[in-house]
C-alpha cells in the first residue's frame, strides 16, 4: 500500500497550496460567486469536502450507467450493422464507417457547447433530451438502410447530438457525488456502456437475421426510449451547475491540461477501428457473421472490465497512471497482437486485450480532469479537452476504411495490416518526389519494396496500370 501511495505521489499531479481564507472561499463557492482563476483549486477543495461519497449519488450512479449503456452500446455496436449493410451493397465500409464515426465525433464538436447546455438545463433534463434524440434517430435510421445520405443525417447526426448531451450529463455529474470514490463511481458509469455493448451486440444480430437491419434499428430505439427516459428523470445535481464562462482560455496556459489535451486527440484516431472492422475482419477469416458479433460482444464485455477495473485503479494507483496504462496496452495490442492474429485465438487475445485498454481510456480520462481541475471547473475542462477529440472521431475509422479498400478490400487478411499505413505514407513521398507522373501506388509494388524484393516492369520502370 505504502508503495502504491508513493509511485502515486511522484507520478500524480500535485494540488497547488492553499493559502486564501478558507471561510472566504466557501462563501464564494455557496453563494455561485465565480472564483479567481488561481483559486479555482481552492474552491474545488471545498466543494469535494462535501460530497457524500454514497447516498443518492448510487442512484444517480446508476441512472448514468443506464444511459452509457445506450449511448456507449449502440456506438460499440454499429460495426454489427455496418456489415450487414456491406453485405447488402448499400455502400462500401469506408463510407459507412463515416455514418459511425459522425456520431461519436459530434460528442467532441458539441462538447463545448453542451457544457453550455448543461448548465442552463441542468443534468436531468440534459439527459432526457439526450435520450430523446438517441432513440428518435435509431428509429427514424430504420427509414434509411436504403439510402445512405438518410443514414448520415439520422444515425450521423440525430444519434449523434443526442450521444453529446447523454456524455456531457454522465461525465460531469458523478463528481459531484463522488470524491474519494470518483474513480470507482466513473468506472461502474462507463462499464455500463461496455455491458450494454455486449448485450447489444448479440442482439443486433439475431434482429437482423430474423427482421432486418431496418427494424433492427427500430427495435433498438424504441428499446432505448422505454429504458432511458426514465433513468434520465431520476438524475439530479446536489448543488445547481456554477454558471462559468463558455471557454476557458487560461486552461491552455496549464501545461497539464496541454498533455491531456494532445494525449486525447491523438488517442481517439485508432481507438473506434477494432469495433467498426472486426466483424468484417471476422469475415476476412472465414468466420459467421455471429461469430463476428460474439467478438464485438467480447470487445464490448473486455471494455467494461476495463473501465471498472481502471476505476479501482484510478482511487490506488492515481488516475494518471491508470491512464498512461490503458493508453500504452491500446497501442502494444494493436501494433503487435493484432498483425499476427491469422487464426482465432491471438485474435480473442486481441479483443480482451484491446477492449479493456480502451475502455480504461474513457472511464480514467474525467477522473483524471476531475482530480486535477476540480469540481468547479471539469465540465468545462472536459468540455474543452473533448473538443480535441473531433479529428480522431471523425477520420480515425473512415482512414481504416480508405487504406482497406485501397489495398484489395475488406476480403484479404492481409490487408488489415498496419503496414499498409507505412506503403501509403511510402507511396505520397514518392509521387510527391517523382515529378514526372510516375505513380508507384500498386499494393504489390510498395510491398516487394518494402521487402527490398523489386520489381520491374518489360521498359524496367513500376508503374501503375492505367
């Protein structure tokens, strides 16, 4: 124990002094007065000293966890209908895994927003609204598996508005709740989203066999609508949001709220692939396409273990640890184990492995901007380091989606590969380099340069076939 506490201390963030009159600040932070920028720490200090660490706040808990369930799920999810819709040639994998990236990247477009919104609604009616607009585009989206701009405006952007206000209201309102046990209570809100993944998974399936991908969607949403709504009413604040600026430029003077800040925008760019493609990599195996949604159930499940699992680590090892660790098991797992996995069970590595690193990403993240900027100021903290989130939302999994269908389609194995980042990288050098209308963008080509085996053409020069 004492060797956790002190890796925690060396590691972990240090609060600044506190050398202002205690009664001064706590009349401040009773009466809304906004405190000074360098007090901010002081009057989360007070703030979080009051927090009841229980009562209430597991219902609130709870309700949160409800609604991550639906929000978290159905996004985990969307590769179980992005390969039923492949396979009934609506459009390819790289344009359909823009409907999906589109709605998690309006969570990081509108989180600034939102923060807004939330204060001037407050956290249950933000969660309703957010419910509201999450089941209403899951219905309106079974009016559309036949047309893809339908599928953009309801799953893309209705599920996707409604998905921001459901994670604006689940990461901003634990805290006030919660403050020895934060980590903890974020890590049972966020294993609400992996379980309601799993669940929803199998689910998809068997609605889809049985009655389409179209009321699949309907199905789902109706669901979310009964269960949501009423969760949502039963979330509260103990005390009403403080009504702060709508941005906070001095955060980008912190140096830690920079590190956050790029650690999460670079972060989120590979971070929704393993759940958009693996069905369709189940199917480069040979595998049953339930047998591609057992291994997003198990992504799914991996990830709930993970964010509560991180939530126990975030209250012994610190939040900041946890989060380094989760970020380096992401990347180990996808530059090392998924390359490898040919036959099913480095594959099923890979899932666990993956799933629960990238479920301890976002269960450990708004404990660690809890931790370090208090209270008083997480939602627009969050709010803002969120927002650097968009790029890697939105381009992460149609980048993924572009670089398979550049290199045969979803069909080979091999194209899966990290590698071919490095053949496309190679590729743009060398037609930018050239100059004389050379193209040496064929798959083949870059791959037997990229094993020194060269080939050449009958006039000795690779070129691409017209």
């Amino acid at each position: 124990m004492a060797t956790s506490t002190a890796t925690a201390s060396a590691i972990e963030l240090q609060p600044r002094n506190t050398s202002n009159d205690p009664a001064s600040l706590e009349t401040n932070a009773v009466s809304g007065a906004l405190p000074l920028d360098g007090d901010h720490a002081r009057a989360s200090i007070i703030a979080d000293s009051t927090v009841p660490d229980g009562g209430y706040g597991w219902v609130v808990i709870f309700s949160c966890a409800v609604i991550t369930w639906w929000f978290v799920g159905t996004t985990y999810s969307w590769g179980i209908l992005q390969a039923s819709l492949v396979e009934a040639g609506l459009s390819s994998s790289s344009t359909l895994s823009f409907v999906g990236s589109l709605t998690v990247t309006c969570i990081a477009v509108l989180a600034i927003v939102n923060a807004r919104v939330i204060r001037a609604l407050g956290a249950r009616y933000t969660g309703v609204l957010g419910i509201l607009l999450l089941g209403l585009g899951e219905v309106l989206g079974g009016f559309c598996t036949h047309n893809v701009g339908g599928l953009f405006v309801t799953v893309g952007i209705i599920m996707g508005i409604g998905s921001s206000l459901c994670f604006m209201t689940v990461s901003v309102t634990p805290a006030q709740y919660f403050s020895k046990k934060r980590g903890l209570a974020n890590g049972i809100v966020y294993a609400g989203g992996g379980l309601g993944g799993t669940v929803i998974s199998f689910a998809m399936d068997g609605l889809i066999q049985r009655l389409g991908p179209a009321w699949t969607f309907r199905v789902i949403g109706m669901i979310t609508l009964a269960t949501g709504l009423p969760a949502a009413w039963l979330i509260k604040e103990r005390a009403p949001i403080r009504s702060t600026a709508f941005l906070d430029f001095t955060l980008f003077r912190d140096f830690k709220f920079l590190i956050l800040f790029l650690a999460g925008a670079v972060a989120t760019f590979p971070i929704f692939v393993p759940p958009f493609f693996l069905p369709l990599y189940a199917g480069s195996l040979q595998l049953s396409s339930s047998a591609g949604a057992g291994l997003v159930a198990g992504f799914n499940f991996s990830s709930a273990v993970g964010r509560l699992g991180c939530g126990f680590m975030s209250d012994r090892l610190g939040p900041l640890n946890t989060l380094f660790i989760s970020l380096l098991l992401s990347a180990a797992s996808m530059l090392v184990l998924w390359p490898v996995s040919t036959t099913i069970a480095p594959l099923i590595a890979f899932v666990i492995i993956n799933g629960a690193a990238n479920g301890g990403f976002f269960a450990t993240m708004p404990t660690v901007v809890g931790n370090v900027f208090g209270s008083t100021r997480i939602s627009v903290a969050m709010g803002m380091i969120v927002t650097g989130w968009a790029g890697g939302y939105l381009m992460g999994a149609p980048i993924a989606g572009y670089l398979l269908k550049a290199y045969g389609g979803d069909g080979s194995l091999t194209n899966y590969h990290p590698r071919h980042v490095l053949c496309w990288i190679h590729d743009t050098r060398r037609d930018r380099i050239g100059g004389n209308g050379t193209n040496y963008a064929r798959q083949e080509d870059l791959q037997e340069v990229l094993s020194d085996q060269r080939y050449e053409a009958s006039d000795g020069r690779v070129r691409k076939s017209k």
